[in-house]
C-alpha cells in the first residue's frame, strides 16, 4: 500500500482550505492524498448554488486569496470580483471559483475519486478503506461536511431542504392548496417561508421555539456572528415576521397548546433546523469518534475541520458559538495546524 503523509478526505471548502494549507507549510504535493467522490466543490457547489450566502463578497475574496496554493490571482475574471465587496450574494459566484481551485490542486496531489469507508489506526499508520482500494497515511484530516437535521413528525411528506432553498425545483413541486409546516428560524427558514409564499400554497405555518437573533457589526467583530440573522434573510425577517406577517403566513411556538392542532392541519413539511455530520468513516478499534471543538483532533494524527467540526470559541461578551464560514475554517487551520504537524501517531 502506497504510504502517504497526509491524506484529506472531503473536498469541499474546508477540504480545500486543508490541502491549500497543507501546501502552503511546504508538505511535498506528493505525500499529499486527497479523497472525494466528485470534487465538485462539496455541498456548496452541488446542492446549495441558489442560497443567498450571509457572507459578504469581502470575506469571500479574502478567503480565495488568502493561500497561496490557490493561486487565485492566475484565475478568469469572475462575476464574484465585480461586486461591491459589502454585499451578500448567491452561493453560485463563490461556488465556481472553489471549482477552479479544486481543479488547479488536484493537477498537483495524489486524487482519489471515491468514498473513503472506514479507518483503522496501525503500526503507526491509519489504513484508509475507500470503495475502491486502500491506502495508509501518517495523519488524516476529516473534512467530509453536513446534511441537514431531520425531524420525525408522522403522516407529513417531508420537501427536503435543497429543494426548498432551490426556487425553480420547488416550483416544481405540486403545492397548491397545501398547508406547509415549516419548523425552524434559521437562516435557511428566512430563505424558505419567502420561497413558499411565492407558490400556490393555502397556508405557510412556521414553528418555532425560540425569538429570532440578529448579527450586529459592530467595530472589530459580529455579535451573534455564527447564530444570528444577516443579510437579505435578516431584512425579510425584520419586516416579516417581527414586523407584521405576510397574507398566509402564521407561526405557532412548539411549546405552545396549541402545537398539536396546528401541525395536524398540516400536509408537508421542510426542516430547518440546523445541519449534522455527514456519516463518517468508521474507525474500527473505537466506531464513532468525538472530536474535541477547540482544536479539532479526534485521535493522534486524526483531525477534523469544517462544518461537521466546527471551532467552538466564545466572543467578547463571553457567549459561546460553532464557527462556520470559508474565512473562519482557514483562520482556524492556521491556528491548529502547527499542533496537527506534531501531533502524530
């Protein structure tokens, strides 16, 4: 079995960000094993090109040329570079330029376009099992992404959530008349209960456990930069629904009495909850692995990065956050990865 130094599994952004860093800290492109089934720029670029981002254009472009490997500077000119920098857009115009990344490190790493499926630590050396073969690497980076939470309400036809934040195949879906339940007050629920309201439904009923949070600039940093409401799915919010509620729209408070009558009026249902780990490989001395959120390691020469294992960091006033954005993945890598380096078997 071929031995490697370093092998990335996931290639979506914190996929990339982990092989551009590793790159960057001079890591022969040789010793360098990356994995994925499409390198297609992950669940941004696949499933989510349509979501308006909550991200300004600013912290995307310094994202992009922000490593070196990246070489981004030698990249086409991109709709992504034309836009006022203080602007939120589609995930679309940063998911191509991840695209183009993803293509120019893949011309200089060891790839491997499959599954990987289980980790198994010996000799030293994690044996990675893939759907195709297996390998052996000094350290791993799990970088294999989320999928959204699911609840489990009976007798409801669930509309998955790619296809609610997806305007032409939600139209797509045969909803006139149909009460949607809609349970959530998300990002991804600002963006949804718009979406809905546009389409032949009867009613929108939206449930909710909790007040609704919004970021606020401030000089240096973000309050509720991780957790509260920006961009256009803020304004929509504002005025929607802590302003007055659109023409068949209601919202109803889980906790609420009257929860059950509310839910049982309903046909379908879209979960906007919040996102879990992807199924990771499984390692077999000690199955599911914890990873610790404050620097990412999960075994010696094990780590894990992006949104399936977010940095979890407080801010100035002491509240407590998951970090997930392509800047914060990278600034966090610059932070752990002198400790991944010799943290080994």
């Amino acid at each position: 079995m071929t031995p490697y130094a370093w092998t990335v599994i996931g290639a979506g952004p914190a996929g990339i960000t982990a092989v551009g860093r590793l790159l960057d800290h001079g890591l022969p492109p040789e010793k360098i094993a990356w994995i994925d089934p499409a390198f297609a720029g992950g669940d941004l670029g696949q499933k989510w090109r349509s979501v308006s981002s909550n991200t300004h254009v600013a912290l995307f472009l310094n994202y992009l040329n922000g490593s070196p490997a990246f070489r981004f500077a030698e990249a086409p000119p991109m709709p992504l570079q034309e836009i006022d920098p203080h602007e939120t857009v589609a995930l679309a115009l940063i998911a191509d330029p991840l695209v183009w990344i993803t293509r120019h490190l893949r011309a200089r790493v060891n790839i491997f376009q499959t599954t990987a499926t289980a980790l198994f630590l010996t000799r030293r050396r994690w044996k990675i099992e893939t759907e195709q073969q297996e390998f052996t690497s000094e350290n791993v980076i799990l970088a294999v992404g989320a999928v959204p939470k699911r609840l489990a309400y009976p007798g409801l036809d669930e509309i998955p959530l790619e296809v609610a934040l997806d305007p032409e195949k939600l139209a797509a879906e045969p909803l006139e008349g149909a009460t949607i339940a809609v349970f959530g007050s998300s990002h991804s629920t600002m963006i949804t209960l718009p979406h809905l309201l546009r389409q032949p439904v009867a009613r929108v009923i939206n449930f909710y456990r909790s007040p609704l949070k919004y970021a606020v600039y401030l000089d240096d940093w973000i309050l509720f930069d991780d957790v509260g409401l920006k961009g256009r799915a803020a304004e929509w919010a504002r005025q929607n629904i802590d302003g007055v509620y659109p023409d068949r729209l209601e919202r109803c408070w889980v906790s609420s009495p009257e929860f059950k009558g509310k839910l049982a009026e309903c046909d379908q249902v879209i979960y906007t909850v919040g996102f879990e780990p992807r199924t990771l490989p499984e390692t077999k001395q000690w199955g599911r692995l914890q990873y610790n959120p404050t620097n990412g390691i999960l075994a010696p020469g094990l780590f894990g990065l992006g949104i399936a294992f977010p940095e979890y960091a407080p801010d100035p006033y002491g509240f407590g956050q998951y970090r997930v954005g392509l800047k914060k993945f990278m600034d966090y890598l610059d932070t752990v990865l002198p400790l991944w380096l010799r943290y080994g078997p």
